[in-house]
C-alpha cells in the first residue's frame, strides 16, 4: 500500500512537532486545548508514525505499547488540505503491520466518529465492556 508523492515515517526527529501540536490543540475533538508539554511527553514515550509530503508533516499516529501484549492507537490524523487520497488508510496499515504490534494480544483505541473507518483494521465495540475501568480526568490539561 502506498499513496504517490507521499511517505511514511517512523524516524522520531522527522515529527513535526508544531504540526502535531497545532493540530491535537486547535483541530482534534478528543484534546482541545492539550498543553505543548503534555503533547511532548506523550510523543517521546510513544511509537510514531508520521505521514509527510515533500518533507513536510501531514498526518500522525501514536501509539502506546508495551510491545508485548498491549497498545492503545491514539491521536490519529491527517491534514484537512490531504484527505480523502487513501493516507489515513496506509498509515492505520502501517500502524497495524509493524513488527512490534501486529502480533499483540489486545489493541484499543478510542473514537466518536470513525468506527467504520476502524473496523477495517480488525477493530470492533468492546464486547466486554462491562470489564474495563477507567479514571477520566476532563480537566487535567487545565492544571497541565
């Protein structure tokens, strides 16, 4: 899979991080308002992928992993100016083929829009719902 004129890049010093912050602050629905050193952070203790057009950044995965039995695909996006060519699509393929995570027991991820986008890639609703937990913090970047 492949989407001329475009590449995708697991090289951390290639991520644009003013792209990625601009884009998870001001565009994302799911962190507004995320502050520059929680994105930072989130970013250098993840596996990234970044999807880039004449070396310049247009769309992001992150993932985190501990590489062995678990990952959670977050922040994913492309570029409003790049949609609709297929890249979210060879990024989620590259995200879901690489060597640390294809074979993992469990993958999750967190969406309002896109579940048949998703189910794509093997995903589908927790059936088991009733078995996850979490502690949701709606404020937390405000104290960030």
């Amino acid at each position: 899979m492949h989407v001329p004129g475009y590449e995708i890049s697991r090289d951390p010093s290639r991520l644009d991080r003013d792209v990625i912050y601009r884009f998870l602050s001001e565009e994302s629905y799911w962190c507004p308002g995320i502050p520059r050193s929680v994105v930072e952070t989130s970013i250098d203790h993840s596996l990234c992928f970044g999807v880039y057009h004449n070396g310049a950044q247009t769309g992001f995965a992150r993932v985190i992993t501990d590489r062995a039995t678990f990952a959670l695909v977050a922040d994913v996006f492309v570029l409003q100016p790049h949609r609709g060519k297929g890249l979210s699509k060879w990024l989620m393929h590259e995200v879901m083929q690489h060597p640390d995570l294809r074979d993992l027991r469990r993958l999750l991820l967190l969406t309002s829009d896109a579940h048949s986008f998703y189910k794509q890639f093997g995903f589908n609703e927790i059936g088991n719902a009733w078995r996850f937990m979490e502690v949701l913090k709606p404020d937390a970047y405000k104290r960030a």
